[in-house]
C-alpha cells in the first residue's frame, strides 16, 4: 500500500471574523493526481498556502511524507519536497530563465543533496528542465520578454527545478487558449509519470477532467466532495455549489 | 576575473594609488582623499543590504557611529592599534546589525527602513547621555603625530582606508557571483517566490544586515582619530545617512562598480563644493540630485551606461 | 511626615505629566494623522511627512512676524496650497514608482530626499535659530485667558486653570481637525471611497471611480493636514530645521502602536505616547524624551506590529 505523500487533518484557517476554511481533511497518495476545484474565494489559494506554510493554520495538522510540518518556514517545507506554482506568476523579474531555474537548484536541492551540485551538473539540469517544458530557445531571456503560456512555464519548471516528491499546480492554466491548455496538462502528466504527485487547483473543466484521478471540491471553506471525477461531477450537491454557477 | 585575481589587481591598482599621493606630497589629498574613500565603504556595505536585497537603511549614521564610538570606548580604556579597532567596530557594528535585523526583518520592507531611522535616534540618545565617551560635549582622541613606516600620522589612516575599501568592493564582487547573491536578488525580486524555491530568506537578510551594519563600523572604526575631536552631532551626521543612500542610487544598486562610481563621483564633488561654496549647499546639492535620479535615472548612472550599450548592440543588428 | 511630602510630591508631579501628556498626545494626533491616512490606508511611506510640518511651522513663523497673523489662522489660510503641493508630490509619486511597480526602494529614497532637501534648504533661508511665533494668548494660563474675556477669577479648579494655553489651544484644535476627518470620512463619499481605495481597488473601478483620482486626493488631505499641524507646532514650541526628524519616530511609533488604518487607533496611540515621553522626561530628563518614541517604536514592531487596533 502506498502511505500517503500528503495528510490534512483537521484544518482551519480564519482572517479575522471570517473563516476562510474549516475542518478540511484530505489524503493524498503517493504518485495521485489529484484535482481540486471550488468556486472564486472558495479557499482553494489558502489551503495550498496553508500547506506551503506561506499562511500558518489555526487548527489541523499537515504531515508531508510522514513528518508533521507545524511550525516549519516554507523554505524548509520545499527543501522536503514540497513545491508550488503560483496563480499570477512571480519568476525573478533581475535574473534570466536559466537563472530562474538555477536558484531552486542551489537552494532547495543542494540543501536536501546534502552535498553541492558542481557547475557542469546545474548547467545540465536547468538545460533538461528548461527544454522539458520547451523554453531551451529562450534561457537568456528575461521573464519580462515572455509570452503569457511562456510565463506558466517558467513557473512550472521552477517548481520542478525543487526536484519535488508533491508538486502543486496552482491555476496554472487560467488565461491559456485551448491548445496551450493541452500542453500544459500533458506537461505535468509527464511529470506524473516520472513519480511526481500532483495536485492541479483549476478553473477549467476539461483540464481538471482528463488530468485527475481523484477529484475534490471545496465549497466556501469547506470539503463538499472527494472522490471519482465521474462521480463527484454528478453529485448533486457539487452541482447545485458549483457547476451551477 | 575570479574573486582572488580581482583582490590581487585591485591592491595593485591601491598601491599605485598610495604611491601617487606620497609624490603629490600635499596633506590635503590625504584628507580628502581618506573622506572619499570612506564614502566608498559606506556606500558598498549600504549597497550589500539595499541594493542586493531591497532593504532600505536609513540609519547608516548609527552602525558609523558605533564604530566611532567603540574606538571612542576602547581608546579611553586601553589604548590599541587601529587596525584591531576596525575589527573590534567590526564586531560590535555586526552584532547591532544582526539585532536590529531580528527584531524586524520579519516585517515588510517598509518597516525594517522606518526601524532603521528609529534604531539611529535612539543610539544617539544613549551616546548623548553617555559620559564615559564624553556624551554631549564630546570627546577629545589625540592623533598622534607620527608613526613609523608611513610618516605622517593621517597617511596611514588613508592607507587603512584604502583597505578597507579594497577589501569592501572584493567581498561585494564575490557576493554577486555566489550563491549568497542570487539568494539576495531572489529577496529583491519576490520574497514568496524565494521561499517557495528553497531560500532561507530571513537567515540571508539576517547575513545581509550583519555585513552592511559590520562595514559600517569598520569604516567609522578610524574615525576619531581623523577628526580629533567626536561629537554625536558628527558622528551620526545626517551626512551619513544621506550619503551612503545617494552613492549607490546614483551609481547604480544592481552591482559592486555603482556604489564606488557613486562615491567616488559624489564624494569628490562634495570635497570641491564644501571648500567653494558651504556645507550646507553642497548637502542640498546631493538631496537633489538623489530625487532626481530617482526619479529619472533608477538604475543609476551604471544602469545609464548599459542601456546605451545595449541599444548600440541592438541597432547593430 | 517627610516620607508623606515626598509621596505627595510624586504624586503631584505623576498628574502633572500625565496631564501635560494627554495634551501632548492631542497634538502628537494632529501631527499623525496624515501619516495615518498615507501610511496606515494608502500604504505609500511618506517619511517626508515631518518635513511638510515643520514647513507650515516656518509658513506660520513667516505670517505671524510680518503680519501679526495668529499662526491657526495661517494655518486655515495656506491650507488649500498645501492640498495643492499634496496632490503635485502623489502625482510624481505615482508617475515615478507607483506606476512602475517599483515603490519598494526608489520611493522610499524619494520621500528620504524631499524630507533631506527641505530641512537643508530652511537651514540656507533661516539659519539654525529657533523660531517661534507671538500671540496674546500663547504664554497664559487657561484661567488667566478666561480671566482676560472677563471670567470671574477662581472660578475653575486649579488643576484646569493652570493649564498652559500653549499646550490646550493646539491639542484642542487638534481634536477639532480630528473630528472633521472622520466626518469626511464616514459620512461623504470621497471619504469612504477613500477607506475603500485601501480595500479593493477593482471594486472602486467598477463603480467608475478611479482609484489614482481617489488616492491623489487622500495623500493631498493628508499633507494639507500638515500645514495646520505646523501651526500647533509651532505654538508648543520653538521650531528649527531638524525638529522634523524627531518626529519621524514619533509619528511612525504611533501609527503602528495604534495599528494602521485606525484613526481611532491614532488618537489611543498619541495619547499613550504623548503621556510615557511626558513621564519619561519629568522623572528622567528631557534629553531621553527622543528615546522613548523611538525605543516604543522598535519594540512594537518586534513584539506586536498590529499594533493595537490594527486591521492587518
């Protein structure tokens, strides 16, 4: 049986007055895709920066690959394996793509090495990731220079630059036309295939459906459904909270 | 050029420099030239913290007054060579930096520069009422006449300087080739996004601050005795703070070359207008043009000359 | 029986300074409250604020010798010219780094500069001296003032008679500008644009406001309160060029104590640092009174940077 990479038990996160999630559990197997989905404002960006450690949680617990990760900075949380994409992308506006790609290499994967990547060896890995997601053309470019797709991509490699054991993908794909849609999906089912776990947080249904294995939806801060896609879209109460919308 | 060969060549280009103010043979360069050069360690170490990393220090005055105050301490207590002062400021102006940097760097950027100001009025206030080093009134550091090996007395402040500044500018360079500079630029550029991708931000800005605020000190270590005579009004002169933000604005944050262009620019002009016109002038002189480079110039004088570079290199094409 | 002389003493002292503290805190609010709005509700760091007071100090200086005008009325009268400059300085502002993204370190460097060439220049046109203004009422007491509109004499308690007219004229008036801020605010729809231009700057939008216009003229309010805080200043006490920089910590210390974006926040956080500087200074000496704001100023922002009505 595979343990879960992921256990959220319990959590609850509130601003103020206003309770942004509530009592959300959710597993995730080792090598799963998981989908995740739920209207705007919905709390799918809190959960993610809850798990990242970007916000800290009130209640719950999250244990990442057996270790309970209370009280530990996001730097650490990567440095385990844990890495995120951003919804608006934030690449590192001073340095070129293959910059980009570099720092992850030296912070998050020496760290976890142990033991320094040489030179020749980040060459060798920013080169491979950067022509993985098809930017190899553009290594010297500034993220200012970017295409939109091209930009997505950029934060995607760099989330894979973590070399990840749980990669999530937040709206990585909001703004995309149909065919730049496809290819990032197919992107991160490669990445999948590989032994990447990943869970895709997005707006766009045919996306969500030939990705996930497994889909969520929270509602309003809370986990409505869990299950098979196939399923979980035709439960009536996903319906009536979302779909309907 | 690796870090040791640029170490080599600019102790090099040092030493011809020392060499060329023994055959000018006037006092006055010496003078003159210890403040520019003191001004191109304040603005470096200014620039490891504000122009790598994006934090702001307005309080440069109070890590320089640290230093000149610590030298103030020991030289009443027991006297020592000035080279082990420098250490010594560079120590104790480190460890206000790293303090400082952990009360509240995990803020916004914006908070650390208003802590800043607050963090100089308060040393001022405790030196003030401070009458082992003389307080208000002021402390009197007899510089000595002579001392073997350079002659006169100020040369060899100048030559510490000249140290100083080579060993400032060396460690700014490697800083920007290491990892330690990406990870402040990552700091720069998106602090969420830096965490994200595995940087340790707060223990790196804590690194930044304790560098910026220990070569503060180093440079404010020798102070004293260049000017004889210490008083808080000098010592946390809003020139420090004015100046050690304006040089590297002016010539450029993004690299080690700006602050020194800047400074060596600034603090040369500053020299001729203080002697021509007044202090005062030349201070609103420098206020000035640091508004107006900001405004229009933000990548410095540097930044200037590299997009001139490379719109030649594009019209080329 | 000299035990008892001494408590009573202390006790004497301790009211004193806290009353002296509380008037202090009226006017440390009148000399926030722009920062309040810039700072606490429109996020840009204006650190320049100080300057553009000690400006109306010296506006009102000007008036006062050569006109004999008394230094509120100045202030009432350069009131527009200063919501003008306000609106000039946000508009480069804006153009400069707003726009550009880049506030960060560019616009902080700004604000150091505007606040660095206005104190050298009032040294180049004024000198280092001390200024202060004349008015009839400036060195009395309350009960004196009263006594001069023909109050009967002995007809307040001591504690209230004595209080300095210099002291309650501006913390009064203070009040008085508070309390037309919130109205502005709460009740006319620039001010609650305003409090929304903070919040939500798509919704602005999309009720056709444009959250630059809205901006614009909440940093113009907020310089223009300078010009009257200038005023009070100036009647509290002899002003120089550098006396803005000690109000730096002062008004930052008290924007974060009282947590930013509360006005309310402002007047509790003046208040509470108007009366530990007063304390400090009676019991210690006046030459920590720096200290203090400064010192509470470090210690809120590593131990509690909300402050204490905060809404972040």
């Amino acid at each position: 049986m595979n343990a879960p990479i992921l256990e959220v038990a319990g959590l609850g996160k509130r601003f103020g007055g206003f309770v942004a999630l509530e009592g959300i559990d959710l597993t995730v197997a080792k090598g799963e895709r998981l989908g995740l989905i739920g209207p705007n404002g919905s709390g799918k960006s809190t959960l993610v920066n809850c798990i990242c450690g970007t916000l800290t949680n009130e209640t719950g617990s999250v244990t990442f690959d057996g270790q309970d990760l209370a009280g530990m900075l996001t730097h650490e949380r990567t440095r385990l394996g844990m890495a995120r994409s951003f919804q608006l992308p934030r690449p590192f506006a001073s340095m070129t793509v293959a910059d980009n790609i570099r720092v992850p290499l030296l912070y998050a994967v020496n760290a976890r090495r142990g033991s320094k990547l040489t030179e020749a060896q980040i060459g060798d890995h920013c080169g491979e990731l950067l022509r993985l997601v098809g930017l190899a053309d553009r290594m010297r470019h500034y993220p200012r220079d970017l295409t939109q797709v091209d930009m997505r991509k950029l934060e995607l490699a760099r989330a894979m630059a973590v070399e990840p054991k749980l990669l999530i993908a937040d709206e990585a794909m909001a703004g995309l036309s149909g065919s730049e849609v496809h290819d990032i999906v197919s992107l991160l089912i490669t990445l999948n295939e590989r032994g990447v776990t990943v869970i895709l947080i997005e707006h766009i249904m045919s996306a969500v459906m030939r990705f996930s294995q497994r889909l969520v939806v929270l509602v309003s801060g809370k986990k409505i459904a869990d299950g098979n896609p196939d399923d979980v879209i035709r439960d009536p109460e996903v319906e009536r909270a979302y779909l309907g919308q | 050029m690796r870090s040791g060969t640029f170490l080599i060549v600019a102790a090099v280009i040092g030493a011809v420099i020392f060499a060329i103010a023994r055959v000018i043979d006037n006092e006055y360069v010496f003078f003159a030239g210890y403040t520019v050069l003191q001004y191109v360690v304040l603005a470096t170490a200014w620039n490891i913290l504000g122009g790598y990393t994006g934090y702001v220090n307005f309080g440069s005055a109070a890590f320089f007054a640290v230093g000149a105050y610590s030298t103030v301490f020991l030289h009443k207590l027991f006297p020592m060579p000035v080279p082990v002062l420098v250490i010594v400021a560079a120590v104790v102006s480190g460890l206000v930096g790293l303090g400082m940097g952990y009360l509240t760097l995990r803020l916004r950027g914006a908070f650390f520069a208003i802590a800043t100001l607050a963090l100089a009025v308060v040393l001022q206030t405790l030196v003030v009422n401070w009458n082992y080093v003389g307080g208000s009134r002021g402390a009197y550091v007899i510089r000595p006449q002579t001392i073997e090996l350079f002659g006169s007395y100020i040369q060899y402040l100048f030559f510490i300087m000249l140290v100083l500044a080579i060993v400032a500018l060396a460690t700014a360079r490697a800083i920007e080739r290491s990892a330690l500079g990406y990870g402040f630029a990552t700091i720069r550029d998106d602090e969420l996004a830096a965490e994200a991708s595995g940087v340790p931000t707060l223990k790196l800005k804590l690194v930044a601050t304790t560098l910026s605020g220990a070569f503060m000190g180093m440079a404010g270590a020798p102070f004293p005795y260049y000017i004889g005579f210490l008083q808080p009004q000098s010592a946390f002169g809003l020139e420090y703070a004015v100046n050690s933000i304006a040089m590297p604005m002016i010539g450029g944050t993004a690299t080690w070359v700006g602050p020194l262009v800047g400074a060596l620019l600034l603090g040369t002009l500053q020299q001729v207008a203080t002697v021509t016109i007044s202090s005062a002038v030349n201070l609103l002189l420098v206020g000035i043009l640091l508004v107006v480079f900001v405004i229009v110039a933000p990548n410095g004088l540097v930044g200037l000359v590299k997009s001139a570079f490379a719109s030649k290199a594009g019209r080329k094409k | 029986m000299e035990g008892g002389n001494e408590y009573d003493m202390s006790l004497d002292l301790l009211v004193s300074a806290l009353i002296a503290g509380l008037l202090l805190g009226g006017f440390y609010a009148a000399v926030t409250v722009g920062i309040s709005i810039s700072f606490g509700i429109l996020d840009i760091v204006n650190i320049a604020h100080p300057a553009f007071i000690i400006l109306g100090s010296y506006i009102a200086y000007i008036l006062n010798i050569s006109l004999g005008i008394d230094p509120i009325l100045s202030g009432i009268i350069v009131l527009p010219a200063f919501y003008a400059l306000g609106a000039l300085v946000y508009q480069v502002y804006y153009l400069s780094f707003e726009k550009r993204g880049k506030e960060a370190l560019t616009g902080l460097a700004f604000f150091f500069g505007l606040l660095f060439i206005t104190e050298v220049l009032l040294i180049l046109v004024f000198g280092v001296d001390y200024r202060y203004v004349q008015a009839a009422y400036i060195d009395q007491s309350f009960g004196r003032f009263l006594q001069s509109w023909g109050a009967p004499e002995g007809a307040l308690p001591a504690l209230i008679a004595d209080l300095p007219m210099r002291m309650l004229v501006p913390c009064v008036m203070s009040l008085v500008m508070f309390g037309v801020l919130l109205t502005i605010i709460k009740r006319t729809f620039i001010g609650r644009a305003i409090m929304a231009v903070a919040q939500d700057q798509l919704a602005l939008q999309l009720m056709s406001a444009s959250p630059v216009r809205i901006k614009r003229i909440a940093f113009a309010i907020s310089i223009a309160t300078a010009a009257m805080a200038g005023a009070f200043l100036i009647i509290i006490q002899p002003v120089e060029p550098s006396v803005g920089r000690e109000y730096i910590g002062r008004v930052f210390a008290i924007c974060v104590l009282g947590g930013l974006g509360s006005l309310t926040g402002t007047i509790i956080g003046a208040m509470l640092l108007g009366v530990v500087e007063s304390i400090t200074a009676t019991f210690y000496g006046p030459s920590w009174a720096p200290a203090v704001s400064f010192g509470l100023l470090l210690l809120t922002l590593a131990f509690r940077p909300a402050g204490l009505l905060g809404r972040r």
